[in-house]
C-alpha cells in the first residue's frame, strides 16, 4: 500500500474525515478504521494518533454537518446584489447540499448529536443559521411580504420539507422549483391555461 505524505495535523484530521463519511455513506456503520485507514492510504496507528476511536471520527463529522460558523461562510459567500430568484437559487441550493449531507449521514450510522450541543446551544445555532439567510434576503425586502427575518425561516422549513423524504413522498431536487414554489405558490398565474382535471 502506498503511503500519503505526511500532512499537517489539521489536514490530517480533514482527510481522516473526509474518508470515512464516504465509507460510512457507502458502507453505513460498519466500516472499520483498517478500512479507512487503506482508503486514506495511511497506516491504522496514524488514526488513532488523530482520533481516540471510530465513533470519535463520526462525532467530528457530524459536528461538521452542524457547524453553523462553516455554513456562514458558505452563504457569504453568495451574491445577492443581482436578482431575487437568483440569489434564492444560491440560497436553496447551498441549504440543500447541508441537509442531504446530515440526512445522508444520519441515514448511514444514526444521529449522533455533536457533543457540547444541549438544547440552548442548539437553539443559539439555529437562530445564527436564519440570521445569515436574513442577512441574504435583506436587500430584497422591498420585494418581500414578510420580514427578512421571518422569510428566513419560513424558506427554511420549505427547503426542509421538499428535500426530506420522511416529510414527503415527492421530493424537490431541483432549487429552482423550490424557489418557485417560495415566491409564487401553488396558484396558477394568470397567463397559464387551467390545468385542473387534465
């Protein structure tokens, strides 16, 4: 087997990572760290010089999947000076890649809630996570029903419940629909021909 170079701690604990959510999304729980160690083409030792156990391993990637100050990011990350639509497909896109990677995860080995995150701390992160989506829709207000801050939360809970395939059986894939559906509704428009009943 052929050894990585050495890498910085940090960038070692990000491939270590990094790996093992492939295995455990490919493989689901019982993948075993001589797995990720051969996948990571590094020797076993080299794990656990990083990480006390596998389920050490699983906890820093779901605390990860959880980071709200990494998601913050992201979403700054968005230009929101052009248009509105384009600027929620931004939007919904990067919320859906989050929540795919958490189903996906959870899906794989079961939640595993990042430790230090009680209630309140959950909460705190929550409201960061509306807060940044606020931020985005802002500029937008004059063309909003509601208040930024209330529009980031009811966005959010659409996103979720079109992507989540326990809160339903049709799924959204697509972040242009969702948009759709966020700025327009389920009315047809005038210009549309009736669809009812065809």
């Amino acid at each position: 087997m052929n050894r990585a170079s050495p890498l910085p701690a940090a960038e070692r604990r990000a491939a270590i990572m990094a790996v093992t959510e492939r295995l455990l999304i490919a493989k689901g729980g019982t993948v075993s760290t001589r797995e990720i160690a051969e996948a990571a083409g590094i020797a076993e030792g080299t794990i656990f010089r990083v990480f006390p156990t596998k389920d050490a391993i699983i906890d820093a990637i779901f605390a990860d999947a959880f980071d709200q100050e990494a998601a913050r990011a992201e979403l700054a990350e968005i230009d929101c000076g052009s248009d509105l639509e384009t600027c929620l497909i931004q939007l919904v896109t990067s919320l859906q890649r989050r929540i795919q990677r958490v189903l996906a995860l959870i899906t794989a080995v079961g939640f595993h809630q990042p430790s230090g995150t009680d209630k309140e701390k959950f909460q705190e992160q929550r409201q960061l996570g509306y807060d940044s989506v606020a931020a985005l829709l802002r500029p937008h207000a004059a063309r909003l029903r509601i208040a930024p801050e209330d529009a980031a939360r009811h966005l959010h809970g659409l996103v979720l419940a079109m992507t989540h395939p326990m809160l339903t059986d049709r799924p959204i894939g697509d972040p242009a629909a969702i948009v759709d559906l966020a700025l327009n509704g389920i009315a047809q428009r005038p210009s549309e021909p009736e669809t009812r009943g065809s």
